[in-house]
C-alpha cells in the first residue's frame, strides 16, 4: 500500500527506486487504458510517481480530438475521451447552460474522486476545452497540458488507499472567453462548481485548491501568482526545492485572473501553477503555434511530482 506519510527523502528514495515498475510497457502505442494501479503482493505498491511521457501521451490523444470549444465535435470527442478514461474513477459529470456572448452554451465539468482516510478535500484541477470557435487552434498547452497530466494524476492515485485528505480532480469546461475576456465573459465552469460547491457545503471541506495551466512548456517557469493565497505558494516552493526542482517556480510573480479566482473569492486556499511566458514573448499563448512540439515530457514530470509533494505536505501540516 502506497503512503503520503513517509518523510520526504525515504518517499523520494522510494519513488526512484520504484519508478520503473509503475511505467507502462508501451505509453506511445495505443490510448492508456483505464485501469487500477497494482495493489497485489508479491512487490509493495510503488508510491505515486508522476510519468511526464504517459502525461504526453494522454495530451496528445487530447490533442489529436481536434479544436475543442463548446459545441465542436472535438469537444464533444473530448468528453467522450475523459468518460472513457476516468470511468474507474467514481466520476462525476456537472452539466450545466452558460450564458455567453453567443448565446446558450451546454458546457461539463468533469470530477474524478480518489477518497482519502482523513477529512478534507485537496482539489487539483485545470481546464480541457481551447478557444471559442478557433479551428486553427488546438491548445497542446493551453490547456491540452493540464488535461494530460491531471489524467496521469488519475492514473497514479487509481486503486490507492489514500492515507490523507481526499484528492479531487477536477477538469473544467469554459475557461477561455467566447468574445473577450472579462469577468462575465470567462471561466464559466469554475464559477459554476465553486457556486454549486458552496450550496451544497462542500467549499468547507476544501483545504487547498492547485490550478495547473499551461504547465507543459519545454522552457519551464511557473510564475507567482499574486492572486494566489502566500503561504499555499510557500508550501508549493519547499516541495519544488525538497526535489531539486526549485530553479523552474517563482522566478516572476504577476497577478492572473484563472479558473481559482472563483474559489479564492469564498475563501478557498488556492494557488495557480501557470507558466506564462510560452514561446518568445509569449507569442504561441492562444496561436495557432501551441503545438505538441513545444512541450516536454520532463515539464509534466516536474509539475506533476511536485503538486503530489505539495499533496504529501499539506497532509503532514
Ligand atoms: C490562461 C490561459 N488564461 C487563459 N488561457 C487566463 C488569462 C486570461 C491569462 C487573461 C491572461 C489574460
Ligand atoms: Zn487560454
């Protein structure tokens, strides 16, 4: 049985020493399949560790559905792809019609539950769906990245005893603005489920909210964000500088508007891991440019390793 409560060295030892049984024989061939992670003698379970080539490899399928706004086909190819993937996985579907500058828009939020032996809730999430009526742009990046590796996250904690707080991932619909960005005009289904989360008590049990986007750049720096809540970041740089990764978080810090603003508004601890700098000047965010060739297996590996740090921190806090 895998544990979130060694201390940071054993857990890390353990993790190298075990990373090559948790790898799939053969992640470049055929769609990953859905299933439970080892749980049998004769081997321990492995601890959790992050593969960045299986997380590529589920942002290519992603990638592959093509341009996925609401109403598209490859939106509709999308959702069916995160079913297919995520059925193991006590999933939760939160269907709901967005008012938007285009009018009335079916949008899904996708939930996959992995439950957890103390109370609390840890969400992990990012959005799946690319800009509004953009048939030239695919989002491997933005935010084809964070789908990727949060199915990695699912593949990881599948068939787990948690031993801390419940993990929640969550993967949004209705990030991008349909015409320009605004705060009527974005993260519709963000708002959404931070509003259905209050009604129906569960914003109360969340003890931390992570955002991934963008998180597959090859040129990896997750900036500060400076709408994020200080000491969630701080404990996200200790579990960055705990694996050596440190050199790729914080370097800039700036304000962004994302899919956490919701959460952090009703007081939800919550921190965004974006990198914004993609491409010179940021010039392939939102380009016909953010494609497969600029990502990196190692990016996914990194951000990846750390959120499930971040995780085995807060559960010792
Ligand atoms: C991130 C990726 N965002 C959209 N796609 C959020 C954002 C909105 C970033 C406005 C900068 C400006
Ligand atoms: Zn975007």
């Amino acid at each position: 049985m895998m544990s979130f409560t060694h201390p940071a060295p054993l857990a890390l030892l353990l993790t190298l020493a075990f990373s090559a049984c948790t790898r799939s024989p053969n992640v470049s061939a055929a769609e990953p399949a859905p299933q439970a992670a080892p749980v049998a003698s004769p081997a321990p379970a492995a601890l959790p560790h992050v593969d960045g080539q299986r997380a590529l490899q589920y942002t290519r399928e992603v990638v592959a559905l093509g341009p996925r706004y609401p109403g598209s086909p490859g939106h509709a190819k999308t959702e069916a792809y995160l079913r297919r993937q995520l059925k193991a996985d006590n999933l939760q579907e939160d269907t709901f019609t967005a008012t938007t500058p285009a009018g009335h828009l079916r949008m899904t939020n996708f939930i996959a539950k992995f439950p957890g032996s103390k109370d609390g809730i840890i969400v992990v999430a990012g959005h799946y769906e690319t800009l509004y009526e953009r048939k030239d742009f695919v989002g491997a990046n933005d935010a084809g990245s964070s789908t990727g590796l949060l199915l990695e996250l699912a593949h990881q904690l599948r068939g787990r005893k948690l031993d801390g707080y419940s993990v929640w991932l969550a993967w949004f619909d209705g990030e991008e603005a349909i015409r320009q960005w605004s705060e009527s005009d974005s993260i519709y289904g963000s708002k959404h489920l931070a509003a259905k989360w209050q009604r129906d008590g569960t914003l109360k049990k969340i003890k931390a909210f992570l955002l991934l986007d963008m998180v597959g750049d090859a040129d990896l720096n997750i900036d500060r964000d400076a709408n994020s809540t200080p000491w969630l970041e701080d404990v996200i740089y200790k579990a960055a500088a705990d694996l050596g990764h440190q050199g790729h978080f914080f370097a800039r810090s700036l304000p962004m508007e994302d899919d956490h603003m919701p959460f952090a508004r009703v007081g939800v601890p919550v921190a965004d891991l974006i990198d914004f700098n993609y491409g010179p000047n940021n010039s392939y965010w939102h380009s016909p440019q953010d494609t497969l060739d600029k990502l990196s297996p190692q990016s996914f590996q990194i951000v990846g390793s750390v959120v499930l740090e971040t995780i085995r921190l807060l559960n010792q806090g």
